[in-house]
C-alpha cells in the first residue's frame, strides 16, 4: 500500500492460465505494456509511467486529469475531480511467452498489439497500491546463510573423519 493516488496495482484474477493483464501506454513505437502501476501526473495533468510515457485509455487516447485527487474503480473506471471520466487501457496476453521485453518494465508484441477486449475476463485494480514481488528477499537471504552454515559444519565434520581415517591408515596400520 502506498496511499498514492496514481498507484494503481491490476490484479489477476484469472487462475491456472499462463495469460496476464497489462496497463497500455504510448510509446513512439505505438501501445506498448507494463504491469508497473507507479503513475503520476505531468505539468499538463497527463497520467504517465515514472519514465514519463503517456497511460492510454480504452480508446488509446492518453488520460489527462485536472488534479491528482481523482478515483479509479476496480474495473479501471477514472473519475476526475472535476467530472473527467476516462477506462483504463487494460490488454491482456493470453501467452505471456510471445511478448518481448522493451526495457523499462515494458512488453510489446513483435507485431501488433495485444487483444483490448477484455470485457467479461476477471482483473482488478487497486488504487493506492504497488504490485510487488512475491519474494521475501531478507527470508531467502537468512535461509542462504542458514543453508551454508550447515555445509559448513558438515564440511568440517568430514574433514575431521578424513583426518583420522589418514591417521588411521598411515601412522597404525
């Protein structure tokens, strides 16, 4: 959570598909698409992407808005203060295998455009909130330490029968 007001998380709600969703904005190129929801707003009140490329609508039109006090729904509906009224460009990949990295957490076809209908499929979107990674990195990094203390220890314990086992063959036997 991070109370921004152009902080918009989509979240999945398909399971068991190798399908996603994705936030449209322009690039010189054409739509491209990103799932990083960290927006803001221009000097013009354009909603852009943190490298300053224009979020599209439903109709690829970029969504300009009076202030940053404005509320986004769960199904990407925009409302302005003062009444603007804009759908969020949300396309979905069916297979996210076919898109190709563009940098700067952007995805694009090789060509065309992903399908912007996506009417009837199950996403949400939460306003004021980050997608972030699944991954526990300060959990992961104390497991690893943990991991290689105990090859450690084992390591020793084997050095040590090694030891007495040369002992055992060159000094008794």
């Amino acid at each position: 959570e991070t109370s921004f007001t152009t902080d918009m998380a989509l979240l999945d709600v398909n399971t068991g598909e190798n399908g996603s969703f994705f936030f449209t904005v322009d690039s010189a190129e054409g739509p491209v698409y990103t799932k990083n929801g960290n927006f803001t707003l221009d000097g013009a009140g354009y909603l852009t992407t943190a490298s300053g490329m224009y979020v599209l609508d439903a109709n690829n039109q970029r969504i300009q808005l009076s202030s940053d006090q404005f509320t986004v729904d769960s199904t990407g509906f925009i409302v302005g203060a003062q009444g603007e009224a804009y759908q969020l460009g949300i396309a979905y990949a069916p297979n996210t295998n076919d898109l190709v990295k563009r940098g700067d957490n952007l995805f694009a076809l090789e060509e065309g455009q992903l399908d912007g209908n996506v009417e009837g499929m199950s996403f949400v979107i939460q306003q004021g909130f980050l997608e972030g990674s699944n991954v526990d990195m300060e959990g992961q990094m104390t497991e690893l330490l943990t991991a290689y203390r105990a090859f450690e220890a084992n390591q020793k314990v084997l050095q040590a029968y090694d030891r007495s086992m040369d002992k055992a063959a060159n000094e008794i036997g």
